[in-house]
C-alpha cells in the first residue's frame, strides 16, 4: 500500500482570514480606546461586551451626579459610498469621524448627551496599518464628540467584500432627563430657523458625486482653483481633499446651548441635515400644522456645491434634495431668543445664520 505523502494541513489563513492580524489589531488600539474613556467604563480591553456606568459626566450639570429620569436615546447608521472614494484614494483618517458624526448628530436632535459609541468594520483583508487608521478615526470623532469608544468589531471576509474594499458603521446610546426631550410639538408659527455651517458635503449623495466626477471626467488628484481660493484653503488642495473632508459634530456645541435654561427653553425643534437634504429633515421636527420656509439666500454655500452643479448640470431643486449646501444642522427657536443663540453659537466658534421662518401650513419644509 502507497502511503500518502505527509503535507501541511489548511488553515484559516489559506482561506483569506488572518486572525494574527487580527490580534495584532486589537493590541494596537487599546490606548486609542483609553483616550475616549473615563471613570465611567468598566471592564478591561478585548472583553466581550462593554460596560458604562450610568452616572453624569464630571462637570457636567449642577447638582447630583445622577440622573434623576434618565431616558435612553439609540441610534444606528454609516458613512455610505463616501467609502468608495476612501478606498480608491487610500484615505482613512477621516472616514471614522464620518461615522461617528452620522451618528451623533441624529442622537443630539433629542437633546440626548452621546455616552458611548461602537463601530462595525467589515472588510476584505486586514490590514494592520490600514485598520488601526480607520479605528483611530473612529476614536476620533468619539473624542471630539465627547463619548466613549466602549468596543466594536472588525470582520474580515474576503468571499464578501473585493480586495481592498470595507463597510464600516456605527451604534450610539446617549442618554437625557425625561423632562429634556426635544418635542417638536413646541414648534409654533413665528419661530425662526438657524442653520450651522456644514464642513462640505458630510457623507450623503456620493453616489451622484461619484456619478457627476465619472461623467465630467474630474480628477481627484487635480486642484481645482475655484475650489482651493473659495474654501480659503491653502496649498494645493486635491479635490478628494475637499470630497473627504470630515462631517462636522455638533454634539459639544448643541449641548452646550442646552446646559443654558433660557436657551433650552427657546429651542423648539432641531433637525440634522443628513439624505434628503434641508427639505427632507427640518419637516421631521415640525408638527402638522406648520411649515418652514428656508431661504436659501440667507447664506452662501461652500464652493464644492456649485461646482458639483455645474459639472454635473443638476438641477438645484435637485441639489437641495440631495445635499446639505452648507448647513449641516438645524436649531428651530423662538425669534425673540435667536439673537442669543446666535451670539452663544459665535462665542463657540461656528458660523450660523437666521435661514428660515415657520408659517402655517401641513409639516412640510420648502425652499422660499
């Protein structure tokens, strides 16, 4: 009898998962994790679950430590094909806060402080280097938004994805006193509208981006003058620069605005301007019996819209719908109070503008 010749045996690497890399992974972003955690996380690293403990952030409020009717907010969502652009242009330091922004920015329209934050990478093949970057951003935008980083998980799956390729999105919880909960049902005729600047396109409508620069036969590694002279950039500017730049978080500005009572008491409504554009979300913070006009006038939208229009030949009704044009968050207020907003937002360091007025009507915004 023939003996059957001795040969190694198939591993997990050999079918395309190096769970080595993996590891490796894992050990390099646990100081990245610390960064965005207090005394409020519990547990060690590489657990299986998270834990947080639900007290008030140090500083945070006058009074007890704890929350006295604590509701829980939750949220979930990604970035979108803005990932697309990131893996044809190798860029992952920015893509993470994408994701975080996502997220937050819908937790806070409740009002809602953001406690802590998961992320879900899938990707192809794990790559140290690659996916220490984009978790580092995801850490990120959790310190810029004020939560923890409590754990998340990547996937490598390379029957799924094509080489290369990644998915990533993310899972909020905040948390706010029952008493505190934006209700929209406050909106009334004569209340103003108050739109923050928007840092460009934030991560919806790529898909028609990515249409419009295949279509015009655009080079993302060009800089275009019209772009680099109206954003006040410096240097050469790469129109994938400007394509990728991080979505604002506002976490931090609308919760310092509603640490202020008379403040808090003057804001009606609020609305983060994600898919759908100003038409598609300030309408989800109205009641039924009014509308918002928005002027669209009242504030001149970054460079990357009309020319994203033009080479695209969109129209700008369809513009409207598709991307934010420059305001990235909606504040509805009393219009006696909007001077004081106006002036907190200042002191804060973001650029805001009186955009629109609620009248009668059916919960409907519309562009005046």
């Amino acid at each position: 009898m023939t003996a059957i010749p001795a040969r190694k045996g198939l591993t997990y690497r050999d079918a395309g998962v190096n769970i080595d890399a993996g590891d490796e992974v894992v050990e390099r972003i646990g100081p990245v994790l610390k960064r965005t955690q207090d005394a409020r996380v519990l547990g060690r690293h590489g657990g299986f679950a998270g834990m947080f403990r639900l007290v008030r952030r140090k500083g945070s409020g006058k009074g007890s430590r704890r929350w006295r009717k604590p509701v829980l907010v939750g949220c979930t969502d990604g970035v979108g094909t803005k990932v697309l652009l990131a893996v044809e242009r190798r860029s992952f330091a920015g893509i993470g806060i994408d994701c975080v922004a996502m997220n937050v920015n819908d937790l806070i329209v409740q009002g809602a402080e953001p406690l802590f934050f998961l992320d879900y990478l899938g990707l192809s093949r794990l790559q140290p280097d690659e996916t220490a970057q984009l978790i580092e951003s995801v850490a990120r935008g959790c310190e810029i938004a004020g939560c923890a980083l409590l754990g998340g998980e990547c996937a490598e799956m390379p029957d799924i994805y094509k080489p290369g390729d990644f998915d990533i999105a993310g899972f909020c919880v905040g948390v706010l006193e029952a008493g505190r909960i934006i209700d929209p049902d406050r909106v009334k005729r004569g209340d103003v509208v108050i739109g923050l600047a928007s840092s460009g396109v934030h991560s919806n409508g790529y898909t028609l981006v990515r249409r419009i620069v295949r279509d015009a036969g655009l080079d993302l590694g060009a800089s275009y003058p019209e772009l680099a002279a109206k954003e006040g950039r410096e240097g050469a500017t790469t129109l994938a620069d400007v394509l990728l730049e991080p979505t604002r978080i506002y976490a931090r500005t609308v919760l310092d605005l509603l640490d202020d009572s008379r403040l808090r008491k003057a804001i009606t409504g609020m609305a983060h301007i994600t898919g759908g554009g100003l038409p598609g979300n300030v309408c989800r913070a109205l009641p039924s019996h009014v509308d918002v006009v928005i002027d669209p006038k009242s504030w001149e939208p970054p460079a990357i819209f009309p020319f994203l229009q033009w080479h695209g030949q969109v129209d700008t009704e369809e513009m409207f719908r598709v991307f934010n044009m420059g305001i990235g968050y909606t504040i509805i207020c009393r219009a006696d109070a909007a001077r004081r907003v106006l002036k907190r937002l200042n002191r804060l360091e973001e650029k805001a503008w009186v955009i629109g007025e609620v009248v009668k009507g059916k919960g409907e915004a519309r562009i005046g």
